[in-house]
C-alpha cells in the first residue's frame, strides 16, 4: 500500500522499481490518511511505504495508529523533511525504516528487502504459534482430562460459558482451510490429523449453520463431508464430542460415504439404527453353510452394515469371525490363515474387507474340494466336535477298527499335520476365537477348549501363537481399535 496526499508521486513509486522482481504487488493508493487507516483494518496490507508529511493526521500518528491496528504490519516512511526528531518519532512510533524524498531506486530496494526478512519472520511466528494452539486443541479433546489444564482453557478463550460442537471437515488439501480457520471468530482452535481438520466452534445452531455457509468454496458441505458433534454441554464432554466425529468420520471413509453434512443426534436412540446381530450369533449362523451360501451370507451382512455404517471395528471382529467360519469349514486348513488376519486388521474399506474375504472363502472352497478318506474324515469331525474332551487316537482308532499306527499315517498323509498337531491347532484357534469377542477368564478358556491345566494352556498357546493369551487378546482389540 502507498500513502500520499500528492497523487503523482504514488504513481511515480509504482513505476520507480520492478516490484514483482522484489516479490511484492502495490495494491493499494491513497492520498488521504483516514481512508487508508480504515482499509488497513479491513484489509491488512503487508507494507505500507507512507509520507510523512500527510494532511489531518501527523505522520508520526499515523504510524502508531497502524501499528495498533495491524501490529504485524511494515512500515517505511518517507519526508522531505530533514528533521532527525520527527524522523526519530515515526521510527519510535513503529516504522521499520525511513527514505528521503526523491526516493533513490537502490535505497527503496534496499528498505524492501529489510521489509519480507521482517515478513519472513512474522510468518515464522505465526506458524510456531499456530501449531502450539493446534497442539492445545489436540490436548483439549484427545486427551480425557485435557479440559482441566488452566492454560490452555484460558489460550483458548474457554473461560467464558458458551455452545461448543467439535467439527470435522474430511478430505482436504490444507491451503484450502487454514487462512480461514485462522481469521474465523467462531472457531476456538483446530488441529490436524492427515487430511482431515477437526476443530472447536463456538455459537449457537443458528450461528453454526451460518458458518457453515461462510466456508470457502471447495470446503463446505456440497464438496466435502462435514460432522458436527451435539452440543458439549461441558468443558468436561468435549472428548466425548471428539470420540463421537472421530468414529463418524473413520466410518465415512471405511463405507466410502458420499460427501455432505452429518449432524450427530444428541442421543444414541436417535440414530434409529437397527440392531446388529452379536458375532456368537454370527458364528452359529454361518457354521452350517456351504461355501456359496457362505458367500451369499457375507456379502449380505456387509450390505446391512454398510446401510447402517457400523463401527468400523465391529466390521472388522465380523470379519475375523467370517474367516474363523472358512477356516473351519476347510478342516483348518485355510491357506495364509495368518496373512489374511492381517489383512483383515489393516483394510481401510469395505469394499477391500469383503474382497479379502471372497479370496479367503475361494481359496477356503479349493482345500474343502480335496476330500478326506472317510476314515480321516470322521477323525477330523471328532476333533471338531469335541475338541473339549481328552480325545486319543487309540481310542478313535479301535472305534474304526483301525490299527492306531496305520491310522495316524494316514491322517497326516491327508491333512498334512499328525493328529496331536491338529487336535492342538483346532484347540488353540477356538481358544483364539473366544479371546477375540469376549472378557471370558483365561483359565474359563483353557478349559472350554479342553486344555484343564491353566500352565500347560499358557505354554502351548504360548509356541502355537507366540505370544501369551493376556498378550494376545491386547494386541487384537488395539489393532482394531
């Protein structure tokens, strides 16, 4: 911006220096200081080059009121005059240098490179200060008690009672959002966690919504999915808030949602959702099946948790529990059994969970196809039936009036794993099953899967997995939280 009452000699300045050379653009002139002190707070220029000598409003006034206004803004001074005290005064008031008049092109030059290193360190500034306040915000409602911290409820302006929401907006490239949240009255802070901002908005719904349709283009509603929270009605829920957009906006994207504003309903009854089966349910429902009615089954469950967008870790314990059904059924012989649980932990979205779980039952399909002798084959329901007795094979193989020796040749020619080795894996993939969906006491486990010393459990789930039960069941639940 330049500031002279004589107009010719803005328009001299304008054309005494490549300015764009300079990385600067002269947007602004004016001749009377009032108008442009009232354009400096509405439109804050980087640098103002202004005469000192200016009708109405002294120079050295001038100066102070611009830096009360836009603290952040340079300021070079220019006079004819060569008083050193009124020179003195404009440089006390704020101003970062002073130029006689006629302005010499090298000294000009000079005074702008001193103006963009300022510039260069104000931006610095404001991006140190900017990512200390996103890290309050992050603290306030990632961490359960992050609302007791004083300092930051008072960084944040949170001493005031007021509305609250916590809000996300997904997808974005951060250029796109930043200068508005940073210059938005109505948002208390914000943070970023990749490609989503979730941030703390203050007001009223009325208020809410009118922000709302103050949002950039490219950002609002009809571009990109929004989620608000329900009110936090303390400082005290606003994790709570968070907790619920952050599952919304996880869910969003595992479902591939559409874009668009989602209000979360203040109460869970509000949502109308229809009850999802529990996985024991699920387990019962799938063991008879063939592997078509299997498929069948699958991918109809996914459509109603899809139509219902569950959470995204109860989509994957189910898939966990699909994949515990094939193993099954392929007499526990699934091809990279373990490669595909960790498939299963790691998709991002439906679409890749219910893929992942075609190939498993294909691949479930092609072992199942390759059938057992009927000798074999009764030895292997046996064990699937009653894995929870003290099952021998001597016993099993007078039963079949079979010679024990030959009998267990010919189990681990067919299945690849001698009987002791199969009755152990079926054993511990049950006792897998049942640390994944509940709470149930280890020792209980131990003995649901027939194991009736709790050490010798530990010890063989232990070499089987290579971790312990505790161990186990903690990793799970975290990879799927």
């Amino acid at each position: 911006m330049l500031v002279d009452d004589e107009y010719m000699n803005s328009m001299g300045m304008k054309q005494l220096i490549d300015w764009s050379a300079l990385g600067f653009t002269v947007t602004k002139t004016f001749t009377l200081a009032e108008k442009a002190l009232a354009d400096v707070i509405a439109h804050p220029p980087g640098v103002i080059i202004t005469d000192m000598n200016m009708p109405n409003v002294p120079g050295p006034e001038f100066v102070r009121r611009v830096r009360a206004a836009q603290p952040d803004t340079v300021i070079i001074v220019l006079s004819g005059y060569g008083d050193f005290d009124y020179v003195r005064a404009s440089l006390q008031s704020g101003a970062l240098d002073y130029l006689r008049k006629p302005v010499d092109p090298d000294e000009l030059t000079a005074a702008l490179a001193k103006a963009k290193a300022q510039l260069a360190q104000v931006a610095k500034r404001h991006a140190v200060t900017a990512l200390a306040k996103q890290q309050q915000v992050q603290q306030l409602l990632v961490t359960p008690l992050g609302y007791t911290d004083a300092a930051i409820q008072r960084a944040l302006h949170l001493t005031v009672p007021a509305e609250r929401r916590v809000v996300a907006i997904l997808n974005l490239q951060r250029p796109e959002l930043t200068d508005f949240l940073n210059h938005s009255g109505a948002v208390n802070g914000y943070f970023w966690q990749q490609k989503d901002a979730f941030l703390l908005l203050e007001g009223d719904w009325p208020n809410v919504r009118h922000w709302l349709s103050t949002l950039p283009a490219g950002v609002g509603p009809a571009r990109r999915l929004v989620v608000i929270s329900p009110l936090a009605p303390t400082l005290a829920d606003l994790h709570d808030s968070y907790i619920q957009v952050l599952h919304a906006a996880q869910r969003t994207y595992f479902y591939q949602s559409a874009d668009g504003l989602m209000v979360i309903p203040e109460s869970p009854e509000a949502q109308g959702k229809l009850p999802i089966p529990t996985l024991d349910q699920v387990m019962a429902e799938l063991a008879p099946l063939d592997f078509d009615q299997l498929t069948e089954q699958t991918l109809a469950l996914y459509d109603v948790l899809t139509q219902q967008r569950a959470a995204v870790a109860y989509a994957k314990q189910l898939g966990l529990v699909v994949l515990m059904a094939v193993n099954a059924r392929s007499h526990h012989r699934l091809p990279h059994y373990d490669h595909y649980v960790s498939r299963i932990n790691a998709v991002t979205t439906v679409a890749a969970l219910t893929e992942t779980l075609q190939q498993a039952i294909a691949d479930g399909r092609a072992v199942h196809d390759n059938h057992f002798s009927a000798s074999v084959q009764r030895v292997v329901e046996l064990i699937q039936k009653q894995y929870q007795d003290p099952l021998q094979l001597t016993e099993i193989a007078d039963d079949l009036h079979l010679s024990p020796i030959y009998l267990g040749q010919l189990f681990k020619k067919e299945t690849g794993a001698t009987f002791s080795q199969y009755l152990v894996n079926w054993r511990i993939e049950r006792a897998k099953a049942i640390l994944h969906r509940s709470d149930t006491d280890i020792g209980q486990i131990a003995e649901l899967v027939g194991y009736q010393n709790n050490g010798y459990f530990y010890k063989v789930f232990k070499k089987q997995v290579g971790v312990s039960p505790r161990v186990y069941r903690a990793q799970e639940r975290q990879m799927l939280v």
